[in-house]
C-alpha cells in the first residue's frame, strides 16, 4: 500500500525484455535500502524488486502491466516517480494508493496558473467501467503517475489537477507535456461503493 507522495524520480539505467516482461533496471538515492522481494511503486505501478547492483536496483514488470501502464514506452535515461511502501507507523499524507494502475490517460493542455500549473487529461470513455467506480469526482483523489492529487474540473471522461512547483520540480511532472501517456489509478474507495450499490 502507498500514499501517493513520491519519494522522488528513479531513472531509467537499462532496459531487457524477456519473452512477454521487460525488466527495468534503475537508479535512485534509496537504492542502498532496498531489500530483494520490497515493493515499490513506478508511476503507481507497484513492482518487486528482485536484483540489487551497486547503486542500482531491478524490478520486472509483466504483460498485463505493461498493457495497463505506460511502463511499456519507457526508455533509457527517463525519469520515473518511485515511492516505497507506506510505512503503517506514520501519517497517511496522500490517500489510500494500491498501486494497481487502472488504465492510462493522455495529457490534453497544460496551462499556467500563475505559480501553478494545470494537467488535463483524457482517458477512455468506457460506461462500464464507469459503473464499476472508474471514474473521477470533483475535489475527489486520484493518482497519475503515482502522485496523490486532487481532481478539478471533472467531465465524463477528462479533469484536470492543479501541480503546485514543489510537485513539479520533484516529480516527473516537469516532463508532461501535450500528448505524455500517464497511469492512472482511480480511488478505492469509490470503486467498493459503486461494487456495494450493485450488490443492493
């Protein structure tokens, strides 16, 4: 289980494909405090490390992933927003983030804010999920990429999030442009209310 508050950005070192996976070998400043069988989320994608060497860590990411995610697009000396597990000890800072990336989203317009600046993503449109608690409310939570946000704006199948500079500089923010692919992960919450009205 994870918060949403990106530790910081890992970056991509090597990449091998092996048969249907693809292993990803990365390099971040916590890499020396990783154990062999950790989870860690990458873009909100929770993945188990299963090699340590020297400054640099590996994690394999499968076929459902990689068709879920935008781990598949990934190359060489990207950045990637990685976060450990939540620590059950400490404050719940963001909202509850499982790491099970739903679906991807495309970024539709960054503007700026004046301090700030405004994401808007679109994802597809698809009323059954929709049913099933895929989808976003206003003032509601919702991870992209990994980052506990809050939703402004919401349509059927857009909305938007307000980065303050903080995020921006210290996540993979600072690269989204027009056209970036991201993970989403919808809130859980949401998705056991919509699944508990279905069963009434």
């Amino acid at each position: 289980m994870f918060s949403g508050i990106i530790e910081e950005f890992a970056t991509v070192v090597a990449i091998k494909k092996d048969r249907d996976n693809i292993d990803f070998n990365l390099r971040c400043s916590f890499t020396g405090e990783l154990g062999i069988d950790q989870s860690v989320a990458h873009n909100g994608v929770c993945l188990t490390v299963v090699r340590i060497e020297g400054d640099t860590y590996t994690v394999t990411a499968m076929k459902e992933t990689l068709e879920r995610s935008n781990l598949g697009l990934l190359k060489v000396g990207d950045k990637v927003n990685v976060e450990r597990s939540m620590l059950m000890n400490g404050r719940l800072d963001g909202h509850i983030v499982q790491g099970h990336v739903d679906e991807t989203a495309r970024c539709i317009a960054v503007e700026d804010a004046n301090g700030s600046t405004y994401f808007t993503f679109e994802y597809k449109l698809d009323k059954e999920m929709a049913r099933n608690g895929y989808f976003t409310v206003d003032k509601g939570s919702v991870t992209v990429n990994g980052v506990s946000l809050t939703v402004c704006n919401p349509t059927q199948n857009t909305f938007q999030v307000a980065i303050i500079p903080y995020t921006f500089e210290h996540t993979n923010f600072c690269d989204i442009q027009v056209g970036s692919v991201v993970n989403l992960e919808f809130d859980i919450i949401g998705k056991y209310i919509a699944r508990l009205q279905q069963l009434s």
